[in-house]
C-alpha cells in the first residue's frame, strides 16, 4: 500500500483494510481548485490535516463542493518538499476513539501544495496568481500565535519585519509581509474581497490577524511602497474581513504506537522526516474525535458551506464567549493544571494522569467549582456539556499520546488568560469571593514548585521551553528541597514574581491570594513526597 494517487488506484486493498476512501474524482477537483480556487490555508501541520482538509473533504465526499483547499507553508518549506509532494498531497488521518476504537481515513481534499518562499519565483508568483483569482473567498491560517507577531519576546521588532517595513511587497522576508505582499496582488487586481481568518487557538485570533496586516499596509503605504488605496481596502471589512474563531481539537505528534498499527496494514513510506527546522513531520496525523471550530460569519466573498461539515457559524460576540468559555475555563485551565503536576508528579500521559483520584479531582473542582461561575453561556455550546466531555471523554482518552511536558511548554505565557481571567471576575463579582478560589492557587503554587525542576522524588528534570524561564527560575533559586522555609523568608524571596500582573494576570499580593500561594508552595518544597501529600490533603 502506497500512499499516492498510484498506490490508491488499488481500493479493495485499501478498503479490505478498513481505510475510508474519497468518495470523488480526485482529478477533477485538482483540476477544478487549481483553475478557480475558493480556500487556500497557510500553515501545513497536523491540525490542518486533521480538521480543515478533513472538513473539505466531507464537503467533497458528499457533492456539496466542487473545489478542494490549497495549502501553503510559510515557515517550513520542507514539510511540503518532503512530505506533502511525495506523497501527492495525500495523508492518512488516525482517529483516536474513547472506547478504543480508531477510524483510518485518506485524506485527498489537497488539491495542490504551495511554499510560500518570495526568493522562489516560481512559487511565489503561483500564490499570486492563486490571491488575484475572484474565485478566491478566503485564507485560513494555523501558523501559531507568534506567527502574528512582529516583535521578539522582548517586545523588539523583528529584523525580518523592519526590513520589510523598508523594502515593500516585492520579495518580504517575514512571514506576515509575505501574505500581506499577497493581499497586494489582490488589491492591484481589482481589490477583490477576501476573509482572512485565523483559525489559530488563541483569543481574538482575528484581531490580531488584522493588526499584524494593518501594521504592514500602513507602513507600505506611508513609505510609498504600496498604492495609497491599498491601507483602506486592509480597514474596509466589505473587502477584507478579519472573522475571531475558536478551534479546539487535540492533535498530538504522530504516535509510535500508530504508526505500527499502519504498518501491520501493509501501508509503506510512513518514515517521518524531521526536518532542518525540526519540525516533525509523517504521512498521517493521529487526533481525537471531538472538534470545534466556531467562526464569526464575515465573509465578502461568500465562503463554502462549511456549517455542513460541523462547523459554527455565528457572530463576534458569540466566539468570544466561546473561547473565554475554552481558554478561561473549560478545558485550557485543566490541561495546565495537569501539565504542571503531571511533570512533578511523574506522569508521561495526560491521560492516565485522569485515572489519579487527586489529579482527576484536580480538574474537576477547578472547572466545575471554581470556574464554571463565571462562564457566560455563550447559546451554541452549553459549558457544562463541554466540560463533561472534556473531563469524561477527550483528556482520559488513553488512546491520546498527548504529554504533561508537551502541555507544560510556555506556562508563563498561559497563566493570565487561563487562570487570571477567572480571578479578576471574582473580585468584579458582588457575589462571588476572591478568597474562596481553593485551588487555582494551588495550580499556581505547583508551578513556582516545578520551576525548581524537581520532582516529586527529588530527581532533576528539563523544565519544557518557556520564554521567561530564565527571568522566573531565579526567584526558586534559594530554595532546597527538604529545607524549612518561613512564610517571611518565602513572601520575600517570591514577591517579585508574586506581583507580576504579566505572569498571572493579577497581583496576586493585591488580589489577596499571594499568602495562600505562599502556604501551599511551602508544604510542597519541604520534602520528597510532599508534592503529592499536598496535593491530596487540598483536593479532599
């Protein structure tokens, strides 16, 4: 079993298998999307694969679109060259079910692959070409939040974005200039619209889409780079629109595990490539069954009929309100406070961390008790409902190869939204009281434990990456595992980080929790085992 377009000209061996075919003429639709395309998606990792190719291809299967998707990779042109064009575009898709079943499923909805490299000519003037066709009714984007971003970590701007500034749309280095440069082309071919919509998990994903665009034509057309109608078509949403999402679908690294189940198929090529980038990358993608993705219905060029693939289309207000349900409270939260003790505590899977009566209780208190008072109901997906299948089905899962160290990566920049957002709307609450929160200071506490990078045993570890790991960890220097620390000696040595607004979205000194942090961390730092013996004592 080959995976090409070759290879899938034999079905019944396919099929006797138990892989689910594309159930369309494969080159028609090339044919078709290539001539008048409608979606091209930039970004070409395995969420991609996983959600927005698999929801084209339901579209396909069942007549209601004629056209496929395109996919471009801005970043990492070798997942295309190595990957993607080897393979015809073609990827096998692995649910992973609660019950232990899985769903293979090929995965053709690709109708061409792009790189989105402006020193290639020849690739460069194709996505021109794809961005002046009027055919074109939207770009999708999953390059990650600092995608979006024209600054460093330190809030200096980027070099490949100050070059840019200067140089213009000809040949940008930067990811976002280069899909402004584009949106140029549109423009010069008659401003046709567009929706440019992130579908990246982040809040107000589409806001900071527009801003990192807006930065670019404002700039262009101030250094007389770019016509001048160029920064009006960018703020006229009747042209361009920005639409928010919310995304929320768990797709892990491709497994082992299932990857050996594709070779006792008889499927061959599935060699993942690590490419010079190191970004991993194989011919299928392994994720969950359950998905969402809301977005706000902006579109002015008319979009596909998505909403029959399971999609949610709705306004502004109603995404936002989804996502501050996900991200502040329902399901991000959890997998935090999982991740942190998870690393402490020794655990290598996530799920199994829900088969821990402290850990499960854990993120049941924290999203039932603690959370869920202040979530909003935002009409389309009850927080409730979305919490039980998060805690009952999605993170047990034992068939998701998802890490707490995976999890674990970028704490410092989580914490404000994931925890800070559920405390400033307790001290706004007149019914609500701020002292009461038990244990999302506790999740805190665990943190400041695990920046000691020790666990629970006494054994060193690698914290995961965090830009501000080296800005944090200094404030657990001073402490040793095993030796007594007074509240005073551990509220003067942690103040600083205490009171950073930034980390935890409040002070915490001033929201009146600091103390309470201080009171856990100290069980936990005195002693092997004390991790654990914390965490149980609180949880009760």
């Amino acid at each position: 079993m080959e995976l090409t377009n070759k290879g899938l000209e034999n079905k019944k061996v396919w099929l006797d298998a138990g892989y689910t075919l594309p159930a369309f003429d494969q080159e028609e639709m090339e044919r078709k999307t290539k001539a008048n395309p409608v979606w091209i998606h930039f970004g070409a990792g395995n969420i991609f694969r996983a959600f927005q190719a698999a929801a084209a291809q339901k579209l396909l299967n069942e007549g209601i679109s004629e056209t496929g998707i395109i996919v471009a990779e801005g970043f990492d042109y070798e997942i295309v060259e190595k990957m993607y064009r080897p393979h015809d575009n073609l990827s096998v898709l692995v649910t992973l079910k609660a019950d232990g079943s899985i769903e293979k499923t090929v995965i053709s909805s690709i109708a061409e692959s792009c790189v989105l490299d402006s020193a290639n000519d020849q690739e460069f003037n194709r996505m021109k070409e794809i961005f002046e066709n009027p055919s074109l009714q939207m770009a999708t984007f999953t390059i990650t939040e600092k995608g979006y971003s024209l600054v460093n970590g330190k809030g200096e701007e980027l070099p490949s974005v100050t070059a840019d500034f200067v140089a213009g749309p000809a040949k940008p280095e930067s990811y976002i200039g280069k899909v402004v440069a584009l949106l140029y082309a549109r423009f010069k071919a008659g401003a046709k619209p567009i929706a440019m919509v992130s579908t990246d998990n982040c809040s107000k994903n589409g806001e900071k889409l527009y801003a990192a665009v807006h930065a670019f034509a404002e700039k262009w057309v101030a250094n007389g780079l770019a016509d001048a109608g160029f920064l009006g078509y960018v703020e006229d949403p009747s042209k361009v629109s920005f639409p928010w999402s919310m995304i929320d679908k768990i797709t892990p690294r491709p497994d082992a595990s299932v990857e050996e189940i594709l070779r006792k198929d008889g499927l061959a090529g599935l060699d993942p490539v690590i490419t010079s980038k190191n970004t991993y990358v194989a011919p299928f993608v392994n994720a969950e069954e359950s998905e969402y993705l809301v977005i706000e219905d902006q579109f002015p060029n008319g979009r596909p009929a998505l909403e029959k693939a399971g999609m949610i289309f709705t306004d502004r207000d109603t995404v936002n309100k989804v996502e501050r349900m996900k991200v502040c409270t329902c399901l991000n939260p959890l997998h935090t406070a999982l991740a942190v003790y998870g690393c402490l505590l020794g655990f290598t899977r996530i799920s199994d961390e829900m088969k821990d009566p402290d850990l499960k209780k854990l993120v049941e208190i924290i999203g039932y008790k603690e959370g869920l008072p202040v979530v909003t109901d935002p009409g389309v997906i009850n927080p409730r409902e979305f919490i039980d299948t998060v805690v009952k089905v999605r993170i047990p899962n034992p068939f998701m190869p998802d890490t707490p160290q995976r999890i674990a990566t970028d704490t410092s920049q989580k914490l404000p939204i994931r925890f800070g957002e559920t405390i400033k709307a307790y001290m706004a609450s007149e019914h609500l009281d701020v002292h009461s929160l038990q244990l999302i200071p506790l999740v805190f506490a665990g943190w400041i434990r695990y920046l000691m990078a020790t666990d629970d045993d006494g054994k060193t570890f690698e914290p995961s990456s965090d830009p501000l790991l080296s800005t944090v960890q200094p404030f657990v220097s001073s402490f040793k595992l095993g030796e007594a620390v007074s509240a005073d000696q551990a509220m003067t040595a942690l103040r600083g980080l205490l009171e950073n607004e930034t980390i935890f979205g409040v002070n915490l000194v001033e929201a009146g929790l600091a103390d309470k942090v201080i009171f856990y961390f100290i069980q936990m730092v005195s002693g092997t085992g004390k991790v654990r013996e914390t965490l149980h004592t609180y949880v009760k």
